[in-house]
C-alpha cells in the first residue's frame, strides 16, 4: 500500500525500488499535468484590438491578464476590441471571450461564436448619454441650419471690409437661416433601450410630444420610462403625425432596411436621425422621401458614398463621421465596462451582457470551477455529471443557464481538475468549449 505527501511515498509494506521509481515518475506526470492547466487559468492573454482607454486596459493588468497590443490572436484566450472587423476571421480555440466596447456588435461574427461557445459582451448603456446629446444636438440642427449659417461666415471677405461692414453683411445673411424651434413638436423615438429611453425622457423636458415604440420593451424599461409618453401599437402608428424621428435599434436580419417607401410615404416634411446603424434605413427609400418632401432632412452618424454625394448636391443631409460614442467620458465607460467583464468571465465564469449566451454568476463555493457551454439539447447535462462522476469529481455546486439554444454552466468541486477531464468533457457531443477557471 502506497501513500503519497507531495513527492514522498511512504510504505506500509517493502515494495520494489522499480515500482517506486515508476509511481513516483506517474505522480511527477500528474502534478506537472495538474500544475499546467492551473497555470493556463491564471496566466491568460488578451489580444487588445483599436485603441482601448488605459483605464480598461489597467483593470486587466491588474487582474493578472497579459496584453498583445497586435493582430496576433493566436495563445489568447480574450479579445477586446472597438470597430475591427472580424467577421471574416477565423478564431483560433484558444479564444473564450469577445468583449466589444460599444453596443453594437454587427463587427464580429455573432452566429459563429455561439456554435464555437465563444461568449460576445457588449457594453449597453456605457455611451449612452454620449449618444443622447448627439441626438438632441441634431433635433435642433434638424430645422435650423446652424452648420451652413457657420459656413457662410467664412465665405465673407472681410479684408476689404470694416467692423460695421462685417456686421451689415452679417445681418443680411439671418433672413437665409430662419429655423423651427423644437418645442411643442411632435419627436418618435424607435426602441427604448439605454439611448432611446434617455433621449425620450430630455426631449420631453424639452417640451416636445415624445411617441415611443419599442416591441420588446421590458417591465423594467418601461417603469423607468416618463408618464408622459405615448406608446405606440406598431412601427406604422408611430409614425402618424411624427415631425421628427430618432431610431435606436440593433440593425439584424429583421431590422435590415426597416425604414422603407411605406412607412416614409407615411411623413411631411418630417426629420430623420439615425444614430443606430446605417442598414436600418434603406437608401433608395430615403432619397426618394427627400425627393418628394416626405422628409425635410436625414441626420446619420453613417456615411456612404450616396449620402456624401447628396450633401455636396443638397442641404437636406447632415453627417457626421461616426462621432456618436466619440467623447473621453464614453470611450472610458466603455472601456472599463468591456474589460471588467471580460475579465470576470474569464477568471470566475461569470457572464453579464453578453448577447450570445445567458447571464450566470455564482460565488466561489470551492478550490476549483469549471465553466462549460453547451447547445441547449437534453441529456448533455447528464453526461457531463457522468464523465466528473467517472473520474471521482464531487460536485459542491452546478450552475445552469440556457437562453434559446446556448447554455451556461458553472461547476465548483474541490477536487483537482485535470486536462484529461477537460478534454473528456470537450468530447461531448453538444459542449462547445469546457475550461478551468481556478
């Protein structure tokens, strides 16, 4: 009988030097084994793709993480990233976690991270208010062409011209610029998420008639959400009577060119702002509903080579070179907010925000935790207990979460986890990745 304290055997009876030999090799194998996938978990790199704010980046150094400022994705376990494409690329295994500081994710390939069980974050509401001012900027700019009454004064020639001159000029160029308030007008905002609902909320203290529709509004939204605005039934009811229109909707399948000729035909004169996505609203539709007055101007944060041509043509388009989330107090939420949870899912297993899988959080119950994703299929849940029931694994605690067809799964167990229970797990037909945590 052999018994084992660290890397000494003791014998209750004589035993061959070979054997010991032998056992003592085994048992250097495991512990190097057992040593490596624990210094795996707690040595990760993060591949930091555009320009992230130091202080994001601080809170992954601080959390033990080594960070790849380049391309190179390959060893990483993690990547944070803005606006750099990645729907074409290939991840290479190594890869648990994206997390994407902003709130759109149309910049990374969301399907195949999900059969990859490659968790995507995002970070809803961190530019919010950055947006929300953007958007109340462009109401008022919607009907009062404060940008080209700004140019004209350069075009005066005032080297030829004295001070009372300049002010006659100046004077004689007002009657070109004349405007509408926004007060008493009628404002729709599309989708009350983070944005919409901040943006519904300062234009009616701005005294305008705020409409709202949301589909998949949440109790939670809608409590937060001020007595004064209308819902409306449909996208179609939200657009009688709109004198201006701001969208905020994720721009997916069933979101793609939305903003059509029938809904439209359906305006007068009526401004559109687009701080979304440029996909939401179909091109050809817009032109024509510039074309037959049905809208007076198009305020997008999206430019396209159509759009850009129109504004050297025409005044009725206004755009901005992305500029939406573009201040230092928005740019730092987000970074913070992207690598804090990165991190935390990283280290813990913990998820919040993600737009692929469920959230799920549990608090450290023992030594160890395994996280592992799976399709949303019965009977694999059982397996998994069956492989950690064949290697002698005693769960303290089983965390499950599914939202659709992925779930999230937590397991804590004081007894070591090796490779070889990992890969075994990994083998599972519908796991789509197993790792340890701690």
């Amino acid at each position: 009988m052999l018994f084992f304290f660290d890397n000494t055997i003791c014998s209750v009876f004589p035993v061959d030097k070979h054997w010991i030999n032998w056992v003592l090799f085994f048992n250097f194998c495991f512990q190097k084994s057992l040593k490596s996938v624990l210094s795996k978990a707690f040595h990760m790199k993060v591949t930091i793709l555009n320009n992230i704010a130091k202080s994001g980046l601080d809170i992954l150094e601080k959390e033990g993480f080594t960070l790849h400022q380049n391309d190179v994705l390959d060893g990483c376990s993690g990547i944070v990233l803005r606006s750099q494409n990645l729907t074409q690329e290939k991840l290479p295994k190594s890869i648990f976690g994206i997390a994407r500081a902003g709130a759109g994710t149309n910049n990374i390939n969301v399907e195949d991270c999900s059969q990859n069980g490659v968790i995507v974050f995002n970070t809803p509401g961190a530019n919010a208010n950055a947006v929300k001012e953007m958007v109340l900027c462009s109401l008022i700019l919607g009907k009062r062409d404060l940008v080209s009454g700004n140019k004209s004064i350069d075009a005066i020639d005032i080297d030829n011209m004295d001070d009372e001159a300049v002010m006659k000029e100046i004077e004689g160029m007002k009657k070109k610029y004349v405007g509408n308030e926004i007060k008493n007008k009628n404002l729709t905002v599309i989708g009350l998420g983070a944005i919409g609902s901040l943006v519904a909320e300062h234009a009616i203290q701005l005294g305008m008639n705020v409409t709202g529709y949301d589909p998949g509004l949440t109790v939670e939204t809608a409590l937060r959400l001020p007595s004064s605005i209308r819902m409306a039934k449909s996208l179609e009811d939200s657009f009688k009577d709109a004198e201006y229109i701001s969208l905020h909707i994720p721009l997916v399948p069933d979101t793609k060119e939305i903003i059509n000729n029938k809904l439209i035909a359906k305006l007068n004169k009526s401004v559109l702002i687009n701080f979304s996505r440029g996909g939401i609203v179909c091109e050809e539709s817009l032109l024509e509903g510039l074309d037959q007055n049905f809208l007076y101007k198009y305020v997008t944060d999206f430019p396209t080579k159509k759009l850009i041509n129109r504004v050297r043509s025409k005044k009725d388009v206004v755009i901005f070179p992305h500029l939406g989330a573009s201040t230092t107090e928005s740019e730092i939420n987000c970074a913070e907010m992207a690598c804090s949870q990165l991190a935390d899912f990283l280290k813990k297993g913990k998820i919040v925000n993600s737009v692929n899988f469920p959230n799920i959080s549990s608090e450290k119950v023992s030594k160890h935790r395994i996280y592992f994703s799976n399709m949303n299929e019965p009977g694999i849940i059982s397996k998994v207990a069956d492989v950690l029931a064949q290697e002698n694994i005693n769960i303290d605690e089983f965390v499950n979460k599914s939202r659709n067809n992925l779930a999230s799964n937590i397991i804590d167990s004081d007894d070591d986890i090796t490779p070889r229970i990992l890969d075994k797990l990994m083998k599972i037909k519908g796991v789509t990745n197993a790792r340890l945590c701690y």
